[in-house]
C-alpha cells in the first residue's frame, strides 16, 4: 500500500470455483493423454521389437509432445486452484490490486482515474465475478481489444461493484 492509501475491501476468489472453468479441458485431456500414451506404448514396441529401430523411435519422439500437452491440460483445473488460493484482491481509495503470490509476487492495479464500464455476474448466493473495462489497445492486427481488470469468483461481488463504481466517480469528480 501506498502512503496515504486505504484499503476499503479484499478478498480471494474462490479456489473451488476457479477449478470449473477449466475443468472442460480435464475431460478432452483425458481421452487425447489416454491415446497419446497408448501411441507411446505401440512406439516403444516397435522401437524394441521386429519393426526397424528408427521407426520406433521417431514415432516415441512424435508422441511425446502430445504426451506432454495432455498432462498440461489435465493439470488445468488443479493450477487454477492453486493459483486462486495464492491472490489477494483489494480495492483502495486509489486504485484495484491483484496481489498473486509464488516464486515470486505478482502486483497488478489500476488506478481510479482507468476505471471504465463495470460488468458483474453474480449467483444467487451473492458470489460472482467483477469486469472492469481499463481502456483499450490495437492488437498485431490492427483490431481494438478492450483492457479488463477481473475479480474473479468472488464473495459480495455486489458489494464490490458498488465500491468500484464510487471509486471511479471520485476519480471522474477529481
């Protein structure tokens, strides 16, 4: 925090929550890292059996990525969990924060005067997520890609909002 700075409202997201998004990658991963290691198998037989050693071996080698791609994918749910159980959000009398911590720590905020169109999605139980437009950029491509703060999966996402969107006011006032 800053000198001077209040810290109004944090939270986390919630690490269960994060979990889902993800979870549809968990059930293609299973199948493509199911054949995957069964081409890996058939690879390394060949490899060790009759078939010319060379063709063994470069089908292992061709399988391995996918192999590697497939237990990436089914490790998806498990890092977002993670990775939500590691950030912090907060919402000061200047600006949003994301904190993520780790290896090392991750900062991200936005300050008050960023603060654009606010979008939340909330469930009946009051938890939701908080999409806060923070400008736009042109892409490689030319096309305007909007900027988007997000507090994800979030308790009193109601609550928040209201915060965020004084917050914005008295930057647009100042």
């Amino acid at each position: 925090m800053r000198s001077g700075e209040r810290l109004l409202w944090s939270g986390q997201p919630d690490a269960r929550r994060a979990m889902l998004k993800p979870f549809a990658f968990y059930l293609f991963a299973v199948p493509w890292t199911a054949f995957s290691l069964s081409w890996e198998t058939i690879a390394v037989r060949m490899a060790f059996t009759g078939a010319p050693p060379l063709v063994g071996i470069i089908m292992t080698l061709f399988g391995l990525p996918f192999v590697v791609i497939g237990l990436a994918m089914m490790a998806a749910p498990f890092s977002a969990n993670r990775t939500a159980r590691r950030t912090i959000y907060g919402v000061t009398d200047h600006r949003l924060v994301e904190l993520i911590s780790g290896r090392s720590l991750k900062v991200r905020s936005v300050e008050a005067s960023s603060i654009g169109p606010v979008t939340r999605r909330q469930r009946e139980n009051g938890h939701g997520t908080l999409s806060i437009e923070t400008g736009s950029h042109r892409d490689s491509e030319g096309d305007r890609t909007t900027d988007t703060f997000v507090f994800e999966s979030i308790s009193e996402v109601s609550r928040v909002e209201t915060l965020v969107n004084r917050l914005r006011q008295t930057a647009a006032a100042a």
